[in-house]
C-alpha cells in the first residue's frame, strides 16, 4: 500500500455538499490521487482514490446513475 502525505494539502468543500452544514465533502485538488473527507471530521483519515477511479464515481453521480 502507498502512503500519500497530505499534511499540506489545500482542501476545498465539494459544490455537491450540503451548504447548510450537512453533508459536507471536501477534495483536494491537483495531487496524484483524490483525497475525500468529511469537513465535520477532519482528523479522520481521508479516503484517497486513483484519479480514474474517481471520474467514474463523479460522473456516474452527475448522471444520476448510482441508485439505478
């Protein structure tokens, strides 16, 4: 297993996450892999995609197709 350091990383909350302090979702751009965590726990560690990986998953939720 690969260790990704991501004590500099610039963490950003998805345009998807809930504005109300809900559902909250932050990624970090521009690396290797693509980082995901909950803004509401940060001290958890984060789960780190491949970066195809990750444009399969975010597209299928743009389409809607997840829960088909």
């Amino acid at each position: 297993m690969r260790v990704v350091d991501l004590s500099g990383t610039s963490w950003r909350k998805s345009s998807y996450s809930n504005q109300d302090g809900g559902a909250c979702l932050e990624v970090a751009d521009d690396l290797a892999v693509v980082p995901v965590r909950d803004s509401k726990d940060v001290g958890r560690a984060p789960l780190v995609f491949g970066v195809g990986a990750w444009s399969v998953f975010a597209g299928a939720v743009k389409r809607g197709d997840l829960f088909e």
